[in-house]
C-alpha cells in the first residue's frame, strides 16, 4: 500500500504548525541495503520503536521497519539477521505532510491501522515518525473498538450498523460530561471513519475516472464542530486535463457522489436542505470552477454570497487526492486576504446581531417560545468572528478555537483573553450537547430557568465573551 493522504507544493519551507509541531527529535532512517541486525541496533541506540527505510539518493520513504516486524518476519521463522532491511520491511508507507493537522494523523492510523505514521516535507523527503503515543499523549479517545467496527465494515447493512454505534457511544460521552472539545474531536474522528467507508462502498460501485478528486467536508464537519444533531454538508473538487472536460467529468462523479449522500443519509446524517452537498452539480466542480466560483462570492458580497461564505469557506478534505483541497485553501487565503471590502462586509454582516443579553435582564429570549438559541446567539458569533480572522491573517486551521488561538497569537491577545475565549465557546458547545440529548428537545433551544444559578452565570460571562470578540471585530473593521 503506497498512499500519500494530503500534498504539498515543491520548494516549500518546514512548517512550524500542524504535525511539525509532533516531531521533537532529528528523524531515525536507514539504507535499504542496511542488514536487519544493524537496523535493530539503531532502533535500540536510538530508543525507537520503528525505523523508516529512504532511498540515499532522495531521502524518499520506501518501507518502514518495526521491532514487532523483526520478531514475527526474522526471529521467529529463524530468518538471517544479517538479511537487508529491503526484504523484510512494510513497502509503502502512508505518509501525511508537515503541514497536517493531528486529526489527520488519527483519522490516517485509524483507517490503516497503524502505530506508526511517516511524515514527509513538501518535497516528499522522510522527516520524521509520530506514534499513537505521540498523538494521544494528551488525549483519552478511546476508540479502538468502533475503529474496529468500521474497519470491519463490507455492506451497506453493517455500515448503518457502525453509524448507529458510534451515535449512541458520542451520546453515552454527553452523558458521562465529557468536555465538549474532546466530544467533538471524538465525534469527528468516528463520523469521518464513517464517511470513508461509505465512499468506499460507492466507490467499488462506480468506475470513476482516473483523474484527481477530493472529497471535501464543508461547515461544522469542515470545522470538527459536529455536534449529536448534524446534517450533511460536502462536497466534490476533481482536476481534468483539460476543463473543456469538466462537465463530462461532472457527469461522472455526479452518480458515485450522489451514492454516497444516500448512504451517509441513511446512516443518520440527514441531506442538507439547502442542497450542500457534493451529488448536487452545484458543489462538484473542478479545482478552476471552486476557484471562479470564491472569486464571484468575494467579488459580489451579496447575501446569499455571505451566507455561502459561512458555509463553504470552512472546508477540509476527507478522501481522495487532499493536495486538491490543500492548493485550493492556499489560493483562497491568499485572495480573501487581499480583499479587506469583502473582509469587511463579512463583518459587517455577523455583527448585524449580538448575544442575547439585555441590560436589565440576564437574558433577552425569544418572545414567543421564551428560548435562547445556543446556536444562532450563542456558537455563530464566535465562528463568524474566527472565520473572519483566520482569512485575514492567513491562518489555515479551520475549527473555531483553533482560528481563535491563531488570532491571539498573531494579534498579540494577552494568552488568558484568548482563553477565555475559547472556554467560552466550549461552555455554550457543552450546553447544546446536553439538550439534543434531551427526549423531544429542540436540539440548539434552552430556556434560562431550565439551567441551574451556576450555569445561568457561565452562560452570561460565556454571551459577554462573544460581544468581547465582536467589538475586536467592530473596531478592526471600523464598522
């Protein structure tokens, strides 16, 4: 198996974000013609458990070596020793960037079953290995069991199976008070297992054509801010040769996309009433038309244009060739950041209402059904404001905390008011986890008197936080 999940352009400096971030030591490789027995003793001398095997010329990965391989291919079947690594290694690696995200690397071993992950630079050069140990050192996500599940998974029944289990073990965490940032990064991790496994079933149903495609998460699942009551919002970018090819393609992918948008609906994440989604031939289009289609959103500002701006410009990729997604990104932070009119009307528009707090009243609630809206009033603010900081500053990360800290840290925030920020967020998450798990609740909806005195006064300090971040927005853009 020789896969590469995400690419980056040639040329390109080492990253200080993303899994760089995970490599604390200079990378441990050997030749292929090293024998078994030296590669040993390096793993040893250098306290690993794994050692990557690169050709010498281009320090390419070609293969990787564990202990545990060294005791069932050699010792075990009494095999020489003084063998070459070349024989007795994994050929292929799977590889991601420095550039991606932990939550790659997660998604990337628990798809592949892997307790070692190569990462390579942008030139495709060994950089460094990240264990599980590595990338759950801080972590507790436990999810050995329903990654065995859908691993496990061959049909459409035992797919609807393993959504359903995965459904009912996010709710079990609620219940138990999980925090809402583990929940979600838990949630994420399981439903994109989920998905992948629901394009491979299409996938083996369809003869796609053998161009580069990308399937691309967009809004909450684009932001790994799925909460227990989410719809489907995704869609498809594909590379042809020529784009006098395009709709041909379109007319390709449309079927298989369209394949997979039943099958997540039947495992529980509704189709999108809007239409966002990549079987709709809207939202399956080449790397050229996502690109013209970004510019006639920033060049005309309506809207419906800053509505779609809410939505599809928090993507990430989920299958397929992720370098797509990743080239696409670049582009556009680069095109809004040079766009402060559109910038600005994104402003303007997510301060065109503020948190639900009165000046004599704790709350304003809706009127008629006495509510707060935890997602409207409370969630948007911060995700809007973030957005809007992540595109004019460049920053890449596309959940709402992590813009947030990429914000402060660019900006200069004092740490503790970025903090706060971000447990502000989790705390209005943390409610709306518990109320769709409620019997016949209004998933986002919650009357102040049903909150205890404590959690009445964490959602105001919560509501004061969001207007904290919308005045940084109001001033920023003189609006």
């Amino acid at each position: 198996m020789s896969t590469v999940l995400a690419g980056l352009e040639e040329g390109e400096s080492r990253p200080s974000g993303g899994l760089a971030a995970l490599l604390r030591r200079a990378p441990v490789h050997v030749a292929p013609d090293t024998s078994v027995r030296d590669a040993l003793g390096r793993m040893c001398a250098e306290r690993v458990g794994a050692v990557v095997v690169v050709d010498p010329a281009s320090l390419r990965p070609l293969g990787i070596l564990t202990q545990r391989d060294a005791i069932e291919r050699v010792a075990l079947v009494a095999g020489d020793l003084d063998e070459a690594v070349a024989g007795v290694m994994t050929g292929g690696v799977v590889s991601l960037p420095l550039t991606a995200s932990p939550h790659q690397a997660r998604l990337a071993m628990a798809r592949y079953d892997l307790r070692h992950l190569v990462v390579v630079d942008g030139t495709g050069r060994f950089a460094g290995v990240v264990s599980r140990g590595d990338l759950y050192a801080s972590r507790r996500l436990h999810t050995e069991d329903l990654v065995e599940v859908i691993q496990a998974v061959f049909d459409v029944p035992t797919l609807v199976d393993a959504a359903r289990k995965v459904g009912h073990a996010a709710g079990v965490l609620v219940d138990q008070g999980a925090s809402a940032e583990y929940v979600s990064e838990w949630i994420a991790t399981l439903n994109d297992l989920i998905v992948l496994a629901a394009i491979d079933i299409a996938e083996a149903e369809f003869d796609l054509p053998l161009v580069r495609w990308c399937w691309l998460a967009f809004g909450s699942e684009g932001r790994l801010e799925q909460t227990l009551d989410t719809d489907q919002d995704n869609g498809l970018i594909f590379a042809p040769e020529s784009e006098q090819d395009a709709d041909g393609l379109r007319s390709c992918f449309l079927p298989f996309a369209r394949r997979v948008n039943e099958l997540l609906d039947l495992c529980g994440f509704p189709l999108c009433k809007g239409g966002v989604m990549a079987g709709n031939p809207k939202w399956c289009l080449s790397l050229v038309e996502w690109r013209g289609q970004f510019i006639e959103w920033m060049r005309s500002a309506s809207p419906d244009d800053l509505l779609n701006a809410t939505i599809f410009f928090d993507f990430r990729p989920l299958a397929g060739e992720q370098g797509l997604a990743v080239a696409l990104k670049e582009w556009l932070l680069a095109a809004a950041g040079d766009n402060p009119l559109f910038l600005r009307f994104m402003a303007a528009n997510a301060l065109r209402s503020g948190p639900p707090l009165g000046r004599i009243r704790d709350f304003v609630v809706d009127r008629q059904t006495g509510f707060l809206d935890l997602k409207r009033d409370g969630v948007r603010p911060f995700v809007d404001a973030a957005r809007i900081y992540a595109l004019a500053l460049g920053i890449e990360e596309t959940s709402t905390a992590g813009r947030l800290r990429g914000a402060g840290a660019a900006l200069r925030w004092a740490p503790r008011e970025t903090d706060s920020l971000v447990e502000a967020l989790h705390f209005i998450q943390q409610l709306r986890l518990r109320r769709q798990r409620v019997p016949a609740s209004q998933a986002n909806l919650v009357a102040p008197d049903d909150l205890s005195e404590l959690e009445r006064s964490f959602l105001k300090e919560s509501f004061r936080q969001a207007r904290k971040l919308q005045q940084k927005l109001q001033i920023r853009y003189q609006l």
